[in-house]
C-alpha cells in the first residue's frame, strides 16, 4: 500500500505520485489520470470509462457481422 499526503498547489490541492507507481501504470507527466467513484471509494486509472464503453460497443459490433469480416478480410 502506497499513502499519498496532499499538498497546496497554488490555489489548489494536490498529490506527488512517486515515480513507482507511475511506472507501473505507464504513465507521464502530461498524461490524465481518471477519478471513477466506486463503492469502495475513489479508483484512480489512466484508462478512459467512456472509451471502454466504446470498445465494448465495437467488440459487439464486430461479433454480430463477424461473417461480413471474414468475408472482407479475404
């Protein structure tokens, strides 16, 4: 477990994030980072909720016509 104390940031507040763990989910400086509200409390991720969505959509699309693919595969 990793504890990350706040500091002010400006008018903000904010986090450092050691290198370590930024390391391990492949992240940089400049990159976003997302907030998804859970039961459990907060998860912070690189990974867009909304782009999930879409590719979950996609894999479903691609399932459904998956004969229509092959077919312009060839």
């Amino acid at each position: 477990m990793t504890s990350l104390k706040l500091t002010k940031v400006g008018t903000s507040t904010g986090t450092i994030i050691p290198k370590e763990m930024l390391a391990r989910m492949r992240v940089k400086k400049g990159d976003t980072l997302f907030a998804i509200e859970t039961k459990e409390g907060y998860l912070i991720t690189p990974y867009d909720p909304a782009i999930a969505d879409q590719l979950d959509a996609g894999r479903e699309f691609m399932k459904d016509y998956r004969e229509t693919f092959k077919a312009l595969a060839k």
